[in-house]
C-alpha cells in the first residue's frame, strides 16, 4: 500500500517525525518533489538530525530510501547526508535514485544568489539552495537528468549549449564571472562517481514493489500553501507539494495512493515572504518560537527565526482539501501547554466580509485574522499514550479544530520522538 505524508500549511509541520514514526511499518521511503533548500528535523535513538535530502526513513536498517525523479538532486549534498548520518553510528542506509532525477548544477546555486541579490529587499526569501533557477531549466527543457552523466559526450556537448545562455546572462543582467565548460564538466564527472552506485529506474522498481504488497511512504517537503498552484502564488516553492504529486515525482499510478497523511501543527509557523493572516509578533510571538517544535521555531536549513502564529483553521481547512486528506495527523501538541489561553483563527475579514474559503493571494493580503480564543490545559501532555487521557480542554482544542477543518484527526503528537504518538 502507498501512502502519503504531506503538510496542510507552510512547511514544518512535523512531516519528518511521522514520516520516522510510519517507517517502522514501511518498506519503502520516497523522496518526490522539492530539494535541500527545506529540512526535517528527526530527534530518535541515534540523536537529532536535520535532514535535507534524504528521506526520514533511513534511521531504519529494514527501508529503502529513494530519491524520486521529482527531486531536484543536488548530489554532494546527498553524499555529505549519507556520511553525516553514518559517521554518527547509524547504518549505511540502502539508497536508490532515479536514473531521471535533474542534477541542482552549482550554477543554480548561483543564480539563486545572484538573483536574490539584484531583487534586495523585494526578494521571495529564497533559501539559496538553487531550488527555483533548478526547476526553470527543468521545466525550460535545459536540465540536466542524472542518467545524462552516463553519456560523456552528449553531456558536453549540451553542456557548451547551455552554458551559453547562462554566460549571456551571468556578463549582462548580474555581472558576475562566467562559467568555464571544462571546469563543469570536471564537476559532473566527479558527480557521477558519487551517484554512480545507487542509480537505477527506481519507477519500475516501485512498480515491483507495489505488485509485491510492499508498504511505501512517499514524504512531502514543504506543505500546500507552497505549491506552485494552489498555494501563495508567488511566494510559493518552485515544485508542487502536493499528494496527487507523489505520483509523478516518484513515477507510480496516482490510484495506487490510497492514503494520504496530512500533517498539521497545532499553531502556525512559516518562513520566507508572503500574507500570513494569524500572525503574531513581539513577545507573544518570541514566547511561542522559543518553546515551539523541538528545540524552538528556527529554519533547519538557514536557522532564521521562523514567523509565528495561531492556528489557522481556514488556511488548514484549505490545506487539508487540496491534498485529498485521508488522515490528519495534528502535531507539537504538547508547546501550547503553557498557555491559559489558546487563540484559533476561524474565519478571515476580507473587505468587511468575514470568509471560511481561503482566497487567493491579493485578497489573501487583505484578510484579517477572526479570531476565538478557547481555554488552555496548563499541563505538560508529553509521555501521555491514550486519547482519554490527554486534559479535557486539551481534547476540546482537538476536537474542535477537526470540526472546523472537516478531516479527521487520526493521530495526535505529543513530543518530537518517535514514540510520541497518540492513535486515535
Ligand atoms: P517538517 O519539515 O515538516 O518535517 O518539520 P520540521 O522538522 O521543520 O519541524 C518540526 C519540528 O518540530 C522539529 O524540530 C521536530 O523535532 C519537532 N516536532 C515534531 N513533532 C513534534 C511534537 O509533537 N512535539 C514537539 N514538541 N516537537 C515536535
């Protein structure tokens, strides 16, 4: 069975921690979309580890982890992934990757830069990863596919294309120095001896496996409100981050995904540009950050402070429907102890009129936050196991955001570890 786990918000939701806590029921772990530019923190028996390329599974000696034809692969990245985790005792993990996975190329990285310069201060906040110039040659038909590395000449050849335009542009829109063939084509061939090991057709390897009754996870990076197309449009990521996406990114039916675990934190956090309608500032804000995920709200990848605010039933309830959500899986619970209070965004103000339906991004820029306050439970919830057992007010706060955002939460958690976990 296929599933998958994706978030409802802006990201950090907690995907990596219930996507490690699924695997120990999963064969199977995918990649299929996005890049190192986001990170999934997991915290288990091997320590804590921020994680960018890799799938969350491969704390597990018995998963598979698969890079997806719909990652942008930046490959000395990987490497340095897999050898951060060995060196700190976990096994090597058994790693497959697509043959037509797109190669981030180190001028990508580049661009990211060079262009986050030129915008200044109107930039998208741009994790500088190469994400977006990735996914404009991918989608501009000048990307380079891993299986490319494997044909020298052909390479080149496209490679002096290329190189072309980029140059055009590096000398006249950013001024910057300009990149030399050889010296790329050096790059890629040691590339390829990296990746060499571990590229096959990992579609039909699914294939195989989902024949065989095999379990498969396929993990989202960021979570709807960053699609390209149902999201901030355009302070969104430059690859979709949603299920139906899964599909294509790892190259399976789309009626083989038979669940999809929506992952939805207990208040809202988001990074980068963009309206964010229950945002909080000043202390409120800095209090909530601070005790926030695992060790505070700050950026796995950058380490900036995360924007803060309250649960946001109209954006989740959005969220949750364009991901097809099967099951809500509603995390870091156990932060909003502290609060005698909990405020909970249930509506938006939208030119006098209060709405439930997320709008589009320039009435999005508009709306103001309704806002209903229910009362807190005071209590530290970690270590809690049963449903029954959590604060009655607690279990209200949970109830009450699943009647607002119409899914059902079916999981509950309650601290970063992996046994944190409350089944509904
Ligand atoms: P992802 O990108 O969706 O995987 O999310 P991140 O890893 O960026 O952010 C989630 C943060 O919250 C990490 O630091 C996790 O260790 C932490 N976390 C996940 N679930 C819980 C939870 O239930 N309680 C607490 N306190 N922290 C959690």
């Amino acid at each position: 069975m296929v599933k998958a786990v994706v978030g409802a918000n802006w990201g950090d939701e907690g995907k990596g921690k219930i996507t490690d806590t699924l695997s120990k029921e999963a064969d199977i772990i995918v990649r299929f979309q996005g890049g190192a530019n986001a990170g999934h923190t997991i915290v288990n028996d091997y320590g804590k580890f921020a994680l960018h390329t890799l799938p969350s599974g491969v704390f597990y000696d018995h998963t598979t982890s698969i890079i997806g034809n719909g990652v942008a692969l930046n490959i000395p990245v990987l490497f340095k992934e897999i050898k951060d985790i060995v060196d700190r005792g976990v096994p090597m993990p058994k790693i497959l990757v697509s043959d037509r996975a797109q190669i981030v190329m180190p001028y990508h990285i580049l661009f990211d830069e060079y262009e986050e310069e030129r915008l200044a201060g109107k930039s998208f906040g741009s994790t500088k990863s190469g994400i977006a110039p990735f996914y404009s040659d991918k989608y501009a038909k000048i990307g380079f596919q891993v299986a490319e590395l494997f044909d020298e000449e052909g390479l080149k050849e496209k490679l002096e294309r290329v190189i072309v335009q980029k140059n055009t542009l590096l000398e006249h829109l950013y001024h910057k120095p300009l990149l030399n063939v050889d010296e790329l084509f050096n790059t890629l061939m040691e590339y390829k001896k990296m990746v060499e090991p571990y590229v096959c057709d990992t579609s039909a390897y699914l294939y195989k496996a989902i024949k065989e009754g095999k379990n498969i996870l396929l993990e989202g990076q960021l979570g709807s409100l960053k699609d390209p197309d149902h999201g901030i449009y355009p302070m969104v990521t430059s690859s979709s981050t949603l299920a139906a996406y899964g599909a294509i990114g790892a190259g399976i039916p789309p009626y083989e995904i038979k669940k999809i675990i929506t992952v939805v934190k207990a208040y809202s956090s988001a990074v980068g540009a963009g309206a964010f309608v229950s945002e909080i500032f000043g202390d409120e804000a800095d209090e909530l950050r601070r005790r926030g995920g695992d060790g505070g709200e700050y950026g796995a990848t950058t380490g900036r402070p995360r924007r803060m605010g309250w649960f946001d039933c109209v954006a989740t309830k959005y969220g949750c429907r364009i991901q097809g959500t099967t099951d809500v899986a509603f995390t870091v619970l156990d932060v909003l102890g502290y609060l005698d209070e909990i405020p909970v965004c249930v509506g938006y103000e939208v030119d006098g009129e209060v709405t439930t339906d997320f709008p589009t991004t320039a009435k999005l820029e508009k709306a103001k936050p309704v806002l209903k306050t229910l009362p807190g439970w005071k209590t530290d919830i970690r270590g809690i196991k049963k449903y029954e057992e959590l604060p009655e007010n607690c279990r209200k706060y949970i109830e009450f955001v699943e009647e607002q955002i119409g899914f059902p939460i079916t999981m509950v958690s309650n601290g970063p570890g992996r046994e944190d976990i409350i089944y509904r």
